[in-house]
C-alpha cells in the first residue's frame, strides 16, 4: 500500500501579485524596485502569473512598504477585499482589539470594523491571505468570526479574475480588428491599383484616433509609468511607434491639403498605427488565454479543496455543513463516498478506498482503515468514513505542495540571469537603433517620411514580452505537469541541475527495495538455541526503529522480551545493550570487526547467504567473550517497478549506482536483479556524501542522490539534485531539490526527462525570442519590413512562445 506522509515543506516568502506588467522590462523593473526595500534579501518576478516572490533577510518587511515600491515603479497590487461576520463584540474596545488582530496577520495591508453591522472588512494582496488565517486570529483575540462568502475561496476568485481580464482583453482585440479592417482593406486594394477603395483621410482620421488614444491608451499609461522609472518597456515602443504614425498622417493631410482637395491623396499610414494596435491588441489576448492554460494544473489543485465540510457536532448529535476555512484540529469530518476530505486528518471511524492520485499520481484507490492518514483534496471513493482532523487551512499537504509549486513557478534557472541582463537594456538600445535609422536614412535619402516610417517599423518589430515570457511559461507548464504526476521540484535551479545529470546513486532499502525485509534465516552456533538467538535479538532491538530491527520484533512475535539496559545505536553499523544482565552486539561484518568478534564457523554461512540468496547479514555477538553467537539473514524484495526504472534511465543514457550498508554479497546480488550498473556496499551514512564527490569526478557530470531516511539527508545535499521519496522522513524531503510523492523508483526517470522536456522548451523559446528580435530589427532598420507587418510579428512572438510552451502539455514520459 502506498503510503502518503505530511511533508515539512520550507516557509515561503510572500508572493505579491503585481497588475500592469508587460514585458521582460517591467518586470526587471518592479524587481529592482522590491529588491531595493530594506530588509527584503531577494525579489524573483513571473511575468506568466504577473506575481513576485519575496524573501526577507529577517522579519517579513511591512506590506505598506512593498505596495508603495511596486507603485512607485508605476505598476499595481491588485487586492482583495475579504467580508468576515464577527461576535462577540460589545464596544469599541473590542473593535479595536479585533482590528489590531487582523492587522497582525502577515500579507493584510488594512483591517476594518464595524461594530454596528459586526462585520470586519480586511484588504490584502489578491490571494495571499487564507481566511482560516484571519479566523484564527479573531479567536485567538477572544471572538469568533465566520466568512461572509463562501465563494471568496482564493482558486475560485483568481480564476474569475483571471477569466475576466481574457474577456476583456478580447473584446478590446476585436473591437480593434473590426476598427482596422477598413483601413487595411483600403491599404490592400490600393496596393492591386484600386485607389477609389480607399477612405478619404478625414474617415480614417475619424476611425484611427479614437483607436490610437482610446484602445491604445494602456501603453500611452503604460509606457509614461516606466519613463517616470526611468526605463521603458514594449509599451513605450507600441506608444512611441503608433503615435509617430499617427502624427506623420496627420502632418501630411494637413500639408496635402491643397491637393486633396483637386483629388491628389498622399500616402497616409492611419492604418499602420490602428493594425499594430489591433495586432498587439490580439496578441494580448491570446498571450492571456495562454497564460491561463499556463498555471491550469495549478489552478486544479488548489480547486480540489471542497469549500464546504461536514462537521460531526461535538455532543454527537448530529451533523453540520461548515465552511472549510471553520475547521479546526480534532474536529470531526464526515465524508460520504464520492466526497473529498476538506482537510487532513487520521480515520476515526469506517474504512474505504480513497483515490489520492491529484497528491501522488498513483491512479489506483488505497484502502484506508481506522489509524490511516488522508488527505485535503483526495476523494473517498466509497463506505463512509469519519476523520479526526489533524491540519486545515493552510496547514494542509494540499496547502503545502500549492505553495511549493508556486514558489518553483516563481524561481528563475541561471539562464534567466542572461535574459534579465540583455532586457533591462533592450528598450533603450532599440529606441537608440530607432533614431540611427531614422538619421542615417534621412541623410542618405533626405525623405523624412521614408526615415520615419523605418523608424517606426524598428520601435515595433522589437519583442521584449518574448524574452520576459520564454523562461517563465515553459517552467510553469513542466512544474505544473510535474505536480500533477506526483513529482515536486522546490526550484527552477533544480530543474536546470536535473537536466544534466548523467548518473543516479540509488540508497537501497526502501527506495529500490519494499522497505519492510524479514528474517529468512536463524542460525545459532553450535551448542546455541534458535530461540534463545531471536529473543536476544528482539530484545535488544526493542530500542531501535530500524527496518531490520522491527522485522526481528515481528519474527519474535508476543514472545517476553529480556530487560534491556544501556542501549546505544551505533549508526551505519547495528546496536549494543546489556539483555537480561550480557553486553551484546547486534550488527554488521563492520562492527564485528571493529569489535574484533571471532565469526567461527558461522562466516562462511554468513557469506553463502549474502553471495547466493542476496540475504542482508546481521551478528549478534557477546562482548565478554568477544565470540558470535549466532546470525540472523533478512530478505527484502526489490519494488515492482524498480528494474523498469533503471532500464528507463539507462535508455536516457545515465549510469546508476546502488549505495548500500549491506555487505557486498548482498548488495550485488540485488544489483544484479535489477540491473544496476555499479555497487558501492558496506557504506556508512557519513560517507555516502563524500562518495558522490568521487562517483561525480568519475562520471564527469552531474550526479542525483535517491534517498528516503534520516542517514541520506547529507547525500541529498551533497549531490547536484537531491531526490526524496514522499514516504520517506520529512529531514529527506527539506534536504532534496526534488520530492516524489509516492515511492516508485520509476519517477526518477521522469523527473529527469520532464526536466530534459522543459529546459528544452526554454531554450527553443530563448532561440524564437532572440531570432525574431535580431531578424525582425535589422529588416526594420533598412526598410524591407512594413510596419504594419512589423507588428503582427510582435504580437505573434509572445503567442509562438506560450504556445510552444503550452506544447510541454504533450510529454509523456519522453526524454524529450
């Protein structure tokens, strides 16, 4: 059965949505501009999910200060307003003592009471408070305190959020479009020789300026926000473009007027300012239904969290429908098949199968017992069964993996650190080329109005949303994807190392093997009992928590346990104690011989067990005598999918190594089972990280460590990706890069090809980014691309890039 542990997953900073950014430039800029507050260590911006994340050098930095920056840089925080029901208040004492501690909770910016109405109105950045939060504070205070809209969940407000700026941004594109089609259709025609197709200039002036200055007024607001910052941004561009455009063709049928009037029409360009604003216009809005496709596996899981639970009344009365964010620890939930579990807890009562797939991946229902953990967000496929919550709100696993994906999606790879460089110059060094080819084709040809107009196609081919989306999007779909298989990546820097990996050094137990070996064999010296030996051991293993040592109490079965005294364990190695008044031993070859025990006879049965059956081999020794008195031989069966997933990795052309404290015998033998290419036995755990740096140095690449235990947290860190396995200790987890959420081996091989997958998307958006901007500009430049064209291309560039992006969807478990 596969088993699902609470995972201790590291605090995240605070992530900030942050409204208005539109290109790499922008969010350069509100970087600089978070990274500059005091107290905040480093600020990380996504453009795909237009948020930042923080973290702080100490105590969380005042969230007034870090609104005040992003608008300072000329962007917005958007916020929530969040309605609570309050009781228990009497007077305006106790409105003051409920405002401070609502103000206490960390992301709120302002807390507001009405003891009339007793309701509070609590304002935050969208998304990053939980109402369990401001509950809990409430009590805390001595009131209580209650949601006043179920449908305030954060998943169910970010997606109609986010579903309305797509409406929005799609009725302005076709609003746009339709403005532009005459203009165009007119351009078009004129270009086959019909001119009395094309509208008089004061039509086109009636149709382009409300275009330019009303539709295009987001990049005039847009483009003077980052002048006031002292940058720009790809709004300035399509404001600086569009308005030239507009002005040349108003310049000219003023000039012209003289001829117009005698049916002499001069060549207006109405209709390039008003197609690149619709074209940018519907690049805007594709680029939004992307981005939407972009964070959907997310979305999902934070949508699994039902909003309402059914809570068992403390007298056992009866039931009650609740709102999720009510919950508490120790409450009871009653989940009816069909159901989810609106928080994690232990089953009270009933049993049934649950479908935990949206945590692990794994498809197959587990049957669950009274005494099992479930989980937020997994569904109970049938029986009724009571849970004893043990966390909710935040608290929960589902909270937690949300959390750590978004903070993932949030991280930058080393090779954003180049792009970050190239966009915070790139706005001033295309206006810079701009104005060169404006001068140089003004004194080459002395036509203002062809200089002008290759200028324009300049400021308009350039593509700095390209370059601000090409990391972010690809990385949000593969850690997303990842996610939803079960696999969790802490960071972009994780990701990128995976990605180079060329050998695996597997731990043994419990990662390749079942975890749970049991004693096969029990052989005493001569003149010894069997029993006597297992009642030994067992008794001497009642201290330890090892694998090996709860197999020995399980063979012992309800047999009386000797008394026990001056238990030690003896890391790497096995144990020692006084039973029943005789120091024993009870550990590996090692030991024995660190010991200098005396193995007699039973050494070359020891090794016959190790070397033909693959058995692991313990000794229990006496000390006085410094003799063996016996050997105990363990068996431990590989994982189903352990041999299929080295071959997977073999296949990705990655070595793999088995590390192991059994004697080698035993260790080869499961080796050989599995085909695992290099054995490294009798390993203690403090040199397991030492041995990666000599297995790194001889592979010539990166090296991932696949642990679960406490004794494989150094070699986690030590290795280039650590890789945990979610039923292993939470120390394993904190300490890994990556985390698999069930323990199947054959993850491994997926993680690394889902993270080959997405760095490969990363730099094929990277190539498109840079080769439309290093094509698109020098054609601009010398005058062979139109600018109407130049700004379909622009607008095409951010979709090519989420759309190839969104294409990681297809991966099924490829290296590629």
């Amino acid at each position: 059965m596969t088993a699902v542990l609470p995972v201790s997953l590291p605090t995240p900073g605070l992530d900030l949505p942050v409204q208005g950014m539109t290109c790499a430039s922008c969010a350069g800029r509100v970087e600089k501009a978070l990274g500059s507050v005091p107290g905040v260590r480093r600020a990380s911006v996504n453009l795909a999910t237009d948020s930042a994340h923080l973290d702080f050098a100490g105590a969380a930095v005042p969230l007034p200060d870090l609104i005040a920056a992003v608008e300072k840089a000329g962007y917005q925080v958007p916020l929530d307003h969040i309605g609570l029901a309050i009781d228990g208040m009497s007077c305006a004492s106790c409105v003051g003592r409920v405002e401070k501690a609502l103000g206490s909770v960390p992301g709120v910016r302002a807390a507001s009471v009405n003891l009339a109405a007793e309701r509070a109105e609590v304002i935050a950045p969208r998304g990053s408070v939980e109402i369990a939060a401001l509950i809990a504070a409430v009590e805390k205070a001595g009131y209580t305190a209650r949601p006043l809209d179920d449908a305030a969940a954060s998943a169910t407000a970010a997606e109609s959020a986010a579903a309305n700026r797509v409406a929005r941004e799609r009725n302005l594109a076709l609003l746009s479009l339709v403005l532009a089609l005459p203009l165009v259709f007119g351009m078009v025609a004129e270009l086959f020789g019909h001119h009395e197709l094309m509208l008089s200039p004061l039509a086109q002036f009636v149709i382009a300026t409300p275009v330019q200055f009303l539709l295009g007024w987001r990049f005039y607001r847009a483009g003077f926000a980052a002048i006031r910052a002292g940058t720009g941004n790809m709004d300035l561009l399509v404001a600086l473009g569009t308005t030239a455009a507009w002005g040349l063709s108003t310049f000219l049928w003023w000039r012209d007027a003289a001829h117009i009037a005698h049916g002499v029409m001069p060549h207006l360009y109405y209709e390039g300012a008003v197609a690149i604003i619709a074209f940018v216009r519907l690049g805007k809005w594709l680029e939004a239904r992307a981005k939407g496709q972009t964070v959907a596996a997310l979305r999902a899981l934070m949508k699994l969290r039902p909003v309402q639970a059914r809570r068992r009344n403390a007298d056992g009365s009866g039931e009650e429908l609740v709102d999720t964010a009510l919950l508490r620890q120790g409450d009871l939930l009653v989940v009816r098949a069909g159901e989810a579990f609106a928080a994690d807890g232990t089953i009270a009562e009933g049993r049934g199968s649950v479908d935990e797939s949206m945590l692990t991946g794994e498809s197959m229902p587990v049957d669950k017992v009274p005494g099992d953990a479930v989980h937020a967000g997994t569904l109970n496929r049938d029986g009724l069964i009571v849970a004893r919550v043990t966390a909710a709100g935040g608290e929960t696993m589902l909270s937690r993996i949300v959390h750590l994906v978004e903070s993932a999606q949030a991280s930058k790879p080393p090779i954003q650190k180049l792009v970050d460089r190239i966009s915070a110059i790139f706005v001033p060094v295309v206006v810079f080329i701009a104005l060169v080819t404006f001068t140089l084709t003004f004194t080459l040809t002395g036509n203002a109005e062809t200089a002008l107009v290759q200028a324009i196609a300049v400021l308009v081919i350039a593509c700095p949303c390209a370059l601000g989306l090409a990391t972010p999007a690809a990385l949000m779909v593969g850690t997303g994807l990842a996610a939803k298989r079960g696999i969790l990546i802490r960071d972009a820097a994780a990701l990128e190392a995976a990605r180079d990996v060329v050998l695996v050094a597997f731990d043994k137990t419990g990662t390749l093997t079942i975890g749970q070996p049991e004693v096969t064999d029990l052989i005493p010296v001569a003149g010894e009992d069997a029993g006597l030996l297992l009642q030994r051991a067992a008794s001497l293993q009642s201290g330890s928590q090892h694998p090996l040592a709860q197999a020995v109490r399980r063979k012992a079965g309800s047999a009386a346990a000797l008394p026990l005294q001056d238990f030690r364990d003896l890391t790497g190695r096995g144990v020692s104690g006084i039973v029943d008044g005789l120091p024993l031993l009870l550990g590996n070859r090692r030991l024995m011989q660190e010991q200098g025990i005396a193995l007699g006879e039973l050494e070359a049965t020891a090794d016959a067990l190790a070397a033909q059956g693959g058995r692991t081999v313990s000794w229990l020794a006496a000390l006085p005598s410094r003799r063996a008195l016996g050997v105990i031989a363990f068996g431990d069966e590989p994982k189903p999918t352990a041999a299929a997933a080295v071959a997977r990795l073999h296949a990705l052309n990655i070595r793999t190594v088995m590390l192991s404290g059994d004697n080698r015998g035993a260790a080869q033998a499961m080796a050989s089972r599995l085909g695992i290419d290099q054995v490294e036995a009798e390993v203690l755990p403090q040199d397991k990280a030492r041995l990666l740096g000599s297995l790194r140095k001889a592979a010539g690449g990166a090296v991932a460590m696949v642990g679960d235990g406490i004794n494989d947290a150094p070699a986690l860190a030590a290795a280039d990706v650590g890789i945990a396995m979610g039923t292993g200790t939470d120390v394993a987890m904190q300490t890994a890069g990556i985390t698999l959420m069930r323990g199947d081996p054959a993850l491994v091989a997926d993680a690394i090809g889902l993270a080959r997958a997405t760095d490969a998307r990363i730099r094929q958006n990277l190539f498109w980014a840079f080769a439309y901007n290093v094509v698109g500009i020098p054609l601009a430049a010398f005058g062979l691309l139109n600018p109407v064209l130049a700004g379909a291309a622009m607008a095409l560039s951010s979709v090519s890039v989420l759309a190839n992006a969104l294409l990681l969807k297809r991966w099924k478990g490829d290296a590629a």
